[in-house]
C-alpha cells in the first residue's frame, strides 16, 4: 500500500499561495490555505503581469484561470504628463484584476479538493514541516505608500501607461471591460493624512501629475475599488533559513517593472517540485528548504538587484531628466533593461 503524502500547509492565500496549493492538489498533497482575509477583494496591484512563461502556466495549471484576459504589446511612458517614449513589450504581458483573479484561484483550489480557510491565521512564530509562508510583504519603514482604484470607461493612450512624477509613478491598464486599473507608487508625504477616496488625486497632484488626476476626475471610479497599503519596502530577499517562503514573503520588486504578479506564480513553481518530494517521503524538510531558498536565489538574484537600482532613479526628478535626455537620444536601452528585471 502506498504511504500517505505528507499535508502541507500554506500561510496566505495570495497568488504565491493559492497557486501553489493548487499545483499540489494536483499530485495529490493534502493542501490547507489559511488566508487573513476573504475573497473576493480588492488590492494594490498593477494587475498586469509580465514575464510569465507558458511552461510556468502549465506547470501551475494556470490556463483555464488566465483565459479571457487582456493582453498588451505595448507601453507609453510620460514624465510629469508630457510623452517621454512609446514601445512594445519585448513579450505580451496580460491584465486582469485581483478582485477576479484570486477570486479564480480560489475556486480552483477548493474545486482541486484543497481546504481553504478564509479570515483565519496561522501564528507567524512558528515555523513546523511542511508549513509555507505567502503571507505577503514583510514590515518595512513607513517611507512608500501605494494607491489604486478602478477607473470606469476611462480612455487610454496606449494599452499600458507608465507615468513618472516627483518620488512617484503610477500605472494605467485595463483589466476588465470598462474597468481600468490605475496603481500608483508614491512617497509618503506629510499634511497628505486623507482618506482612501481622497488621497489618489492628492498624491497624483502633489507629484506633478494633474493632467492625470484631470483624467480621472472626468470618469467614474467604482468606489469599492479605492485601496491603499502603507510601509512598502523593497529589500533584498529574506534571509530566514528556518522556515520556506515564497512571493512577497521572499522579495518584493519594485512595482514598476510589472513583474511582481509573474514572480509570486514563479516563486510558487521553484517551491512545487522540493514539497513534492517532502510529501512523499523522499526529502528532509531541512534540504526542502535549503532547495527551495536556493532556487529562489538563482533566479531572482539578477532582476532584484537591477530594479532595486533603477527604482530611485525613476523617482528623482535628477534620475528622470537623465531618462528623458537619453530616451530622447535614443542612447537607452529599454530592451535590455527589461530582460534584465524580468
């Protein structure tokens, strides 16, 4: 008789967790999810995702779950509201909300005969076999902030805006029909305490960008839709060997690259086949983690360490000016500079 798998838990049912819990229903691993929050609902997100690989999506047994949705080929980049450069995407990134997707990602899980726990959490303490952490962020200095809403029917230049503004750039891309996500990364600033409905248009303006905050104060906003998250931190990957984590728990890259959403589904792939041979008895949970961490390290190493560079120079009103002056001189190479992060 065959032995049992071993169960395994997940702390966080993000897009790392969700996917990867349902990557093991799917060999057959006892999966619990335990999620502090309920679904669905809204989150900062770009809610695009660049540098997902077929393989990736097929691995994770993503297909049906990212069927029908948007696909961009191109961005144009503005600085404070005037056009800076517009070019394709070196591949087709694809957008869809977190308000649908996770949502997505649950049903499948629990469709998979994964136990998902809503509104429950796991003491962070403790740290037994076969528990994962996707908890999300890890605490940092309350330095950044970053705020989203959905705009409704709101006219686009191009299929995905970046726009760069004083210690600030946002993001616009539809995700749904007639819904466009607008995501913005701002550095905190004092007497701008406002609430969540408030505060984008604060922030837009205050960084330079009013023709954008025009825009969107001549459209509908789903008021459902306003978010916020403070204390965001881009540090280098954690370095706890006592315990597997995975997406934003591990690292958190700079939003602008859009590649946040593809490295919590990547995280979860480097972390899928290590558990596997856990729950089967073939592994020690020390070399599972051991595995884990050094397959994350291999491959995010380069692209954290690039975009952790680029992200200042992106909000500095020096850094920026020199952006333009070389995009202008056709001397930057945005190509290279996105494989690099990606």
């Amino acid at each position: 008789m065959a032995t049992p798998l071993q169960p395994v838990e997940i702390a966080g049912g993000g897009l790392a967790g969700l996917s990867l819990g349902l990557a093991l229903r799917r060999s057959g691993v006892p999966v619990t999810v335990f999620e502090a929050g309920g679904y669905p609902r809204h989150r900062v997100c770009g809610e695009f995702i660049t540098g997902l690989s077929v393989d990736t999506i097929e691995r994770l047994g993503l297909g049906p779950i990212l069927s029908g949705v948007e696909t961009y080929r191109e961005v144009a980049w503005y600085l404070r509201d005037q056009p800076l450069r517009r070019q394709p995407l070196a591949s087709p990134a694809l957008g869809i909300s977190r308000y649908r997707l996770d949502q997505r990602l649950a049903d499948a899980f629990t469709a998979a005969g994964g136990e998902l726990r809503p509104h429950t959490r796991l003491p962070l303490d403790a740290a037994p076999p076969g528990r994962v952490f996707a908890t999300g962020r890890r605490p940092a200095r309350p330095e950044w902030v970053g705020l989203k809403c959905h705009a409704l029917n709101l006219p686009l230049a191009a299929e995905l805006e970046l726009h760069l503004g004083e210690q600030a750039y946002v993001g616009l891309c539809a995700v749904e029909p007639g819904r466009v996500n607008v995501s913005g990364l701002f550095r905190l600033r004092g007497g701008l305490e406002l609430s969540r409905e408030l505060a984008l248009s604060a922030y837009l303006r205050a960084a330079g960008l009013g023709v954008l905050a025009d825009r969107l104060a001549r459209v509908a906003i789903d008021p459902a839709s306003f978010s916020a998250v403070a204390g965001l931190g881009f540090s280098a990957p954690s370095r706890r060997t006592d315990r597997l984590e995975i997406g934003d728990t591990y690292a958190m890259i700079p939003p602008f690259t859009g590649h946040g959403m593809a490295m919590a589904f990547q995280s979860a792939e480097q972390a899928l086949d290590p558990l596997l041979a856990w729950s089967r008895g073939d592994a020690a949970w020390d070399e599972t983690l051991s595995t884990v961490r050094r397959r994350l390290r291999r491959l995010f190493r380069v692209r954290l360490a690039v975009a952790g560079a680029l992200h200042p120079v992106l909000v500095n009103p020096v850094g920026q000016r020199g952006l333009a002056t070389a995009s202008h001189l056709g001397v930057l190479p945005f190509d290279s500079l996105y494989r690099l992060t990606h």
